[in-house]
C-alpha cells in the first residue's frame, strides 16, 4: 500500500472509488442522483490540486487507487471535505491510515483542529470518525439538485 499526493492523472480512478463508495453506502439516495453528483463533485476542478491549503491524497494497491482524501487547512481549521475507500478494502486499516497521513500532512499548516462532514444518516462514518477521537459538534446541511440533506459535523481537536 501506498499514500501519495493526487496527480491530475488520478481523477478517474477517484471518481471511480467515489462512485463505488456513495451507491454501498448512501442506500437513502437514488442511484442516478449518486451518478450524477459524483460526475459533479469529483473532478480537477472542485477538488483543484494547486490551491492554498489544499491536500489531496490517494492510497495506492498493487497499481491501482482504492481510497482518496481531499481536506482544506484554512486559518487554524482544516476540513476534510471527501475520505472515502473501496467498499472492499474498507475495515482493513486503511482508512485509518490514510486519515493518520493526512493529520501529518495538515499539521504543516499549523491547524488546532481538524472537522469532517458527512450524512447525518452516515452511521458507518460517525463510527469511523469517533474511532479516530473526533466528537460531533455542529450539524449542517448540504444541497444537492435542489434537496437539502443534513449533515454532521465531527471535530477533532490537535
């Protein structure tokens, strides 16, 4: 396995693992609406490599992207917008690899705290996320094609 900084290249093989991810996990929404926002929100530009505080990480086995993450430091605050592995690779570690990598990568930034959102209706996330020390704080709502869904907001203080 290997954790490594995005490329341009990898976008594909992103959305691919997004797309696998989203239709095994959020069984509350319609499979086209799933296709349709993944095409929308896992490209080159809404998750652009080069800006300021950005970091976007892939895990790698045998050639091939199983798992991704996409944060933003801004300020003292980073927040993890996307975390996702392959539904076959999950509950394997490596996600809790990829988020230890992903605090080193932040801490660079000199951030105090570290959020992440998701689906409130995500058990499987606020799971995963509490096992890694956060404690939901906040909730929010997200909007996609016009329907709002809420949203948990799990922090973790460094």
């Amino acid at each position: 396995m290997n954790i490594r900084p995005a490329d341009p290249e990898d976008f594909e093989e992103i959305k691919a693992v997004a797309r696998e991810s989203w239709h095994d996990t959020y069984d509350e929404l319609d499979s086209d609406l799933i296709d349709r926002t993944v095409d929308d929100w896992y490209t080159d530009d809404s998750m652009p490599l080069k800006a300021p505080g950005t970091v976007v990480l892939v895990v790698e086995r045998d050639d091939e992207i199983i798992g991704f993450t996409h944060a933003v430091a801004q300020g003292d605050t980073a927040d993890i917008l996307r975390m996702y592995v392959a539904p076959d690779a999950q509950g394997t570690g490596i996600g809790t690899d990829l988020h230890e990598f992903l605090i080193e990568r932040l801490e660079m930034y000199d951030v105090d705290r570290v959020r992440s959102f998701d689906f409130a209706f995500n058990d499987a996330s606020r799971r995963f996320y509490e096992g890694l020390g956060f404690e939901r704080t906040d909730t929010g709502e997200v909007t996609i094609e016009g329907e709002r869904y809420d949203e948990a907001v799990y922090t973790l203080e460094l």
